[in-house]
C-alpha cells in the first residue's frame, strides 16, 4: 500500500498542473486518502487484560455481575446520554454499571463514544472513521456514514490516528455496552485540548447528524478528581457534580481551565451537556459516585485516589437554572432559605472547632447544589 507521504507527494505534484481554481479538489482527494490510509479495518484492543478481563467468559460474568449488583433509581423518559467512568473495571465498574442497567435492552441503532486523550498530546478532535473495534466480546462496526457527517466539516475535527493507538477511554466503555445493547454500531471521537467553540461546534455537527432520530445513544467517558488527598477528592467532586446537575455546560468548562473542577473527560462532558440541551434533554441525574479510596478501603492521605460517577441525562425538564454572579448576588438576604444559612452557619462553627482540635481541614459533605455553589457567603460567629 502506498504511503500517506507519497500520496501527499503524488497529489501536490498534480495539483501543480491544475489551475488555481481548482485546488481545492487536491485537498480534498489528500483528506480521503489520509483517512482511509490511515484507519484500520480492525482496531485491536488496547487494554484487554488490564483494564479488564481479555477473556471472553471472565468478562461477560464480571460486568453482568456488576450489572445485576447496581439498583439505580428509575428514570422516567427514554435515556440519550449517559456519563460514564473509564478505569480499571475493579475500580469504576460498579460505578458505570448503574447507567448500563437503566439502557439494558434498549434500542439504540448508534452509539457515539465521545473519550479525552490520555496517551498523545494534541488539540482538537479525532474522529475515527471506519472499520471495527475488536473487543474480548466481539467486533463493533463503526457507522461511517454517521462519522463522515463530523469529519472534515470543521478545522478542529480531523482523524488523527495516534489518538487511539493507545487510549483506554473509549475502548473501556465498549463491553459494557456489548453487555447491555444488541445490535449497534458506534462512532468513536477523542478529544484533545478544544476550545469552548470546538466543543459547541462538535455539538452542532452531532446535532445535525442525530436529527430526528431516537435511536442514538452519547456516552461520554470521563473519571473524576485525580490527587493524593482522599478529603479533598469528595469536596472537589461535589463541587463539580453541582455543575452537572444544573447542566451548567460553559461554568464546567471554565471550572475545568480554571483548576477548581475536575473531569479527565470534561470536553467531551461540556458537549454533551451543549448537545443534550440543544435537542431537548434537559435533566440530567446522577445515578453513583464512589472514588478509588472508597472502592479500596484505603483512605490515607498520600495515595492515589481518582473519583467516579455514572450520569444519565433524558427528557424531563429541567428545572430553572439557579442564579449566579450578579443576578444572585441582587437577590440579597432571599438567596438563601433559612435552612441553607443555619447549615453554613454549622459548617464554619465545625470547620473552626475541628481545625483548633486536630489541626486538619473538615470534610464537608454536602448534596444541596445551592451551597455548592462558588459565593461570596458572611457568617458571624459569636
């Protein structure tokens, strides 16, 4: 087979016959030949045998055993995306299985598996563009025609073979979904460094590609907090699934270029938020979360700890989007209900108490999306 240089080579060589008019058609056949040079017929799995079982038997019982062990709560309204974790199996795949269960059996036709890069730096997005995924389970045809509506149509979104030679973050959610739906065929994207632009473009072309179907499925594959300090993984955590629950796409991103949230797969998360939003999914619920410290039992500080959650998104409607920056600072003393100000009021008064006695930071665990909010917040202590 004839090298991607030399085709390079043969075409500028060619295209310097053409008039200037017609350059464009160089470029375009070059675009073709690149993506299909380039794409195997058979991308063979990355991590089988790490991640998790490369045997076929011992990976069907592990994730319908983690399947079965999930009790999500029910969600009313056909599901389009899910959020999803992508470790090790021993780690996070008790965590994924609560959005698996809620799909098993589901007729999806499409499944659009959006994962960050972890192995090569690049920026933008790669979209892969045909052949099969290889998995212990079986082989997962890619839908073409499906990808050939994302490919090429912005600058950003290129097929970029290195991204997947050796990422895990897509392949990771493959068996699950083998285990859980019949009959599909998946379109693989990773996403490098992207603008908020990028991921709101991304989100365009895969709103024009889904149309009116109802039969396609977004999984975006993220984990969570990553550090060596176990109190603060849950307080990082929290903050970041109060921006998931309000679907808060652009204070995601900007929290995860600031450094205050934190998702391995938040590019590919802020796009599914965007899309969800644009076609009308606009609850999004959060079905587990764990971290690596509680899975393990090993909760001192210094280890390695890395948080997951599984998120489902469907139709319900949201309700209004809670205030932020001005608008809620105009609200004055109405901001907070009598219950939320007697709470921060309890968190300070522990939080002193607890450092003057042990010296270390309070754990504040806290599910109301309101007081995690980043505000400016007064509390008189007398």
């Amino acid at each position: 087979m004839e090298s991607a240089s030399s085709v390079g080579m043969r075409l500028k060589a060619s295209g310097n016959k053409l008039v200037a008019g017609s350059s464009w058609l160089v470029v375009a056949v070059y675009l073709v030949c690149h993506t299909f040079l380039f794409a195997q017929d058979i991308k063979e799995p990355n991590v089988a045998g790490s991640f998790y079982p490369d045997n076929p038997v011992e990976l069907s019982q592990m994730i319908d055993k983690f399947i079965e062990a999930a009790k999500p709560e029910p969600i009313e309204g056909e599901i389009f995306a899910l959020i999803c974790p992508h470790a090790g199996y021993g780690y996070s795949g008790q965590a994924a299985a609560y959005g698996y269960k809620l799909i098993k059996g589901k007729p999806y036709n499409t499944v659009v598996i959006i994962g960050p890069s972890h192995q090569y730096a690049f920026s933008g997005i790669s979209v892969y563009p045909q052949g099969v995924f290889r998995t212990p389970l079986g082989d997962l045809t890619i839908d073409r025609e499906f990808a050939a509506k994302l490919l090429y149509q912005d600058s950003e979104i290129t097929f970029e073979p290195a991204a997947f030679a050796k990422e895990h973050s897509v392949e990771v959610e493959l068996p699950f979904l083998q285990r859980s739906i019949k009959d599909f065929k998946i379109v693989p994207i990773v996403m490098g460094d992207c603008s908020l632009n990028t991921c709101k473009e991304l989100a365009e072309l895969l709103k024009q590609a889904i149309g009116s179907r109802k039969d396609v499925l977004v999984v975006a594959s993220t984990d969570m907090y990553h550090g060596y300090n176990f109190q603060e993984t849950e307080i990082i955590d929290h903050l970041t699934i109060s921006y998931l629950k309000n679907m808060d796409s652009e204070g995601l991103y900007y929290g995860l270029r600031e450094g205050k949230l934190q998702l391995c797969g938040g590019f590919g998360v802020v796009s599914t938020l965007i899309l969800a939003k644009e076609l009308g999914h606009n609850k999004l619920k959060v079905l587990n979360y764990t971290n690596s410290a509680i899975v393990t039992g090993k909760k001192s500080k210094g280890l390695w700890t890395v948080g997951y959650t599984s998120c489902a998104i469907d139709q319900e409607k949201a309700k209004p989007a809670l205030p932020t920056g001005r608008q809620a600072a105009g609200r004055g003393n109405n901001m907070l209900n009598k219950e939320q100000r007697n709470k921060l009021l309890e968190i300070a008064r522990n939080s002193i108490a607890t450092y003057l006695k042990s010296g270390k930071k309070l754990a504040v665990k806290e599910s109301d999306p309101v007081l995690l909010k980043e505000l400016g917040a007064f509390v008189t202590l007398r």
